[in-house]
C-alpha cells in the first residue's frame, strides 16, 4: 500500500492532488499504530548504531513544510531514542548579512553531515526557491536558475556518499487555520503565534504554487522528494519513522572488520 507519495522525477506535482488527510484508515489509538512506531524506531535505532559505527556514508533529512506544518514535532519524535553522538538538527533562519554575502548554498554546505552522522534540515536551500520567491527576494531569473543548481549539489552529496532524504509535511489550509487558532488559545503556545504568520498565511496560494515548482523541479532520481500526509500528526510521526528506518535499511550499513582477532586478546 502507499503509504506517502514519492515524486518520480519528470513528473509534474500537483499538490490539490495529495490528500493532506489521508491515514489509511487507522485510529490514533489502534494497537498497530504503536507497533509500526515502535518498530520503525527501533530499526532507526539498530541501524543508526551501524552507520555510526561503519563511518562511511551519512543520511541528510531535508525537512519543509508550511507554516504550522509540523517540522518541530516531527524532528521532536524522529529523533526519540536515537544516539544524540550521530545526529544533530540546524535550522536556517533568515539569512544573516555574511550569509548574504556568499552564494545561497554557502551556509547549507556548512552544515551537511560528515560520514557517519545523521543530520536534520529545519528549512534548508529550499527556502530560497519558496519565501524568497513569494517575496520577490531576488528576481526570477536568479531564483528559477537555482532549481538546477540545487540538483547538481544534492548530486555532488550523494556521489559523496551522503543519502538525501526528502519530505515535504502536507497539511490543509483549514489544518493551518486550526493550529495556528490553537496557538492563540493556550497561553503556553502564544510565543509560537506572530502577527506576520497570518500575511504568510495570506499568500497560501503562492507558496503552494512554489512548492509544486520545487517539488517538481527537484525530484532526481538520487533525490526525490517525499510528500507526506501530515494533518494528523501521529500518522505523520509513524510514517515518517518508517521513510527513515526504510532509507537507513538501504543503505545497508555494517559494523567494521577489525583487524585483530578478540579471541585471542586477554584482558589481565
Ligand atoms: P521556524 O518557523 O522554522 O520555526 P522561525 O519562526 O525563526 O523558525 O522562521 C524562520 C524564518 O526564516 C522563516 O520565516 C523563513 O521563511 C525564513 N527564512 C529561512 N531561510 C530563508 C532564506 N533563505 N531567505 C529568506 N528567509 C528565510
């Protein structure tokens, strides 16, 4: 069954085709919800211990969503239980005046992971073909150039040996509506409300239409994106818990040889 939607590269996304909603027909509370969890983080877990301890290869999570979409949550319950040594989240903020001063991928190469290491991107390159667009930040013929530029970087990781994973949370406007009226609601959510949220809000349309030409654009085949139902959030954390455990299994990492033999070593 599919559970979450790979772009197959040259395809085009439309986003009014996903159901932001869709849950398989399960319930919060049923029995094998746990269990996938529980599963898919324990596999996480074994498999981390691996790629931790081979050195070889890393895993890169790129994270978007819109506004509200979950991308705290998610990294929250994504990285439960993982070995905090191996991984590490960096989040892209606007853009400092140094950062300004070099070419947009400056600051994400920065943060890329080293061998052996998972690390998660809260936002990443991707906001400079989304907020920067919607805005006008640059003009179009910078920002439509980047789509390509983007591509060959994510080509030079993975030639490099880091795997990069992809997911886009997929809520509703409605969804967004609702969380971020809930925000509002609980006094111990309202540092999480600004008054600028709502002008994002307003531009709903733009931003889907630059996720569409994003999502579009920059599924390769050593890259595609992943478009995740993520309305209800405790299908979003099991179904983004299995991608993980699934693309840690492909990548099949080993515990290293050693080059002595332990039966033969006597601790006195
Ligand atoms: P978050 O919403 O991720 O929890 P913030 O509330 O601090 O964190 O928002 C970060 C802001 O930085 C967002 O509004 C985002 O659009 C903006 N941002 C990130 N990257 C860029 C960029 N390259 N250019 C302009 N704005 C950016």
């Amino acid at each position: 069954m599919e559970h979450f939607t790979t772009v197959v590269p040259g395809t085009r996304v439309r986003l009014d085709e996903i159901d932001p909603d869709f849950h398989e027909g399960l319930k919060k509370r049923d029995e094998v919800v746990k269990e996938r969890t529980d599963a898919a983080r324990e596999e996480m877990r074994e498999l981390q211990s691996r790629l931790y301890a081979e050195g070889r290869q890393s895993l890169l999570i790129v994270l978007q969503a819109p506004d509200t979409g979950g991308k705290d949550g998610t990294i929250r319950h994504t990285f439960r239980g993982l070995n905090p040594s191996g991984c590490r989240v960096a989040s892209f903020k606007v853009p400092t005046t140094e950062e300004l001063a070099h070419d947009f991928l400056w600051r994400i190469h920065q943060q890329t992971p080293r061998r052996g290491e998972i690390v998660i991107f809260n936002r990443s390159h991707y906001e400079d073909v989304l907020v920067v667009r919607v805005h006008e930040l640059v003009p179009e013929a910078v920002w439509r150039r980047r789509y390509n530029q983007i591509n060959e970087f994510e080509e030079l990781l993975a030639d490099c040996g880091t795997r990069v994973l992809k997911l886009f949370l997929c809520i509703s406007k409605e969804e967004q509506r609702e969380r971020l009226q809930a925000r509002l609601d609980n006094p111990e959510k309202h540092w999480k409300f600004s008054p600028g949220d709502l002008s994002e809000r307003a531009r709903w349309d733009d931003y889907m239409a630059a996720y569409e030409e994003a999502l579009t654009e920059c599924s390769t085949e050593v890259a595609p994106w992943q478009i995740i139902p993520a309305n209800r959030k405790w299908y979003r954390n099991m179904i983004v818990a299995e991608i993980v455990a699934a693309t840690l299994r492909e990548m099949a990492p080993v515990y290293p040889e050693v080059d002595f033999d332990p039966g033969a070593i006597v601790i006195e």
